[in-house]
C-alpha cells in the first residue's frame, strides 16, 4: 500500500477513528514519560486515556480493529530514561526495503492540510 492510498483510507475512517489513534498516541506517549519519570500518577492517567478512547469507540459502535493504529515503541536512553516513537508501517513503494515508516506527527500533518 503506498502512501497516497493508506492516507486515502485513514481520511476515509470514521472521525472516532482519529480522535482515538490521537488518544492512544498521547496515552502511550505520557505512560512512557511516566515509566521514564517513575511517575504512577502519569501512567494512571494514560491508562484512564486509553480506557476513555475504548468507550468512545464502543459507544460508536466500533472496536480498536476498525480504525488504522499507528505502532508505537519504546526507546530507551542515557541514564535509564526512556523515550517513545509512533508510527506507521507500510509495504514499501519502491527499493529494496520491505518496509518503509512513516512517522505519527509527519502523517497528522499532513492529513491535516
């Protein structure tokens, strides 16, 4: 799937579908923080985010399956801290790479134009 199709079909999502990948980003994104940080308040929060985003899903009558989720990882640093990145794995168009990613802020930008 190249990317002019996979921004094709994440446009024609239900709009619960990007309130919910901006939910989990920002939820996985704190819990990171939090585990980096050693900060429980911050990972409760996430989790309630996260647990917020499935009601809403639910409450549309949706499930996580039926909207496209970026993949999110952690990345350790220096000292122990952490840090996360999210992003979203497609076949690539062309090269010898299988893959190619593209990253979660660059794609938000660009569906927002």
């Amino acid at each position: 799937m190249n990317v002019q199709s996979f921004r094709q079909k994440l446009a024609s999502q239900p709009q619960v579908c990007a309130v919910y990948r901006a939910n989990y980003v920002a939820g996985f994104e704190q819990n990171v923080a939090g585990l980096s940080r050693s900060d429980a308040g911050m990972q409760k929060e996430a989790a309630e985010l996260l647990t917020q985003s499935m009601t809403m899903l639910s409450d549309a009558g949706l499930s996580p399956e039926d909207c496209s989720r970026p993949y999110c990882i952690i990345e350790p640093l220096q000292e122990g801290r952490l840090d996360s990145w999210c992003g979203y794995r497609l076949n690539a168009d062309k090269g010898e790479e299988l893959y190619q990613w593209l990253d979660w802020k660059n794609v938000q930008s660009a569906n927002a134009r």
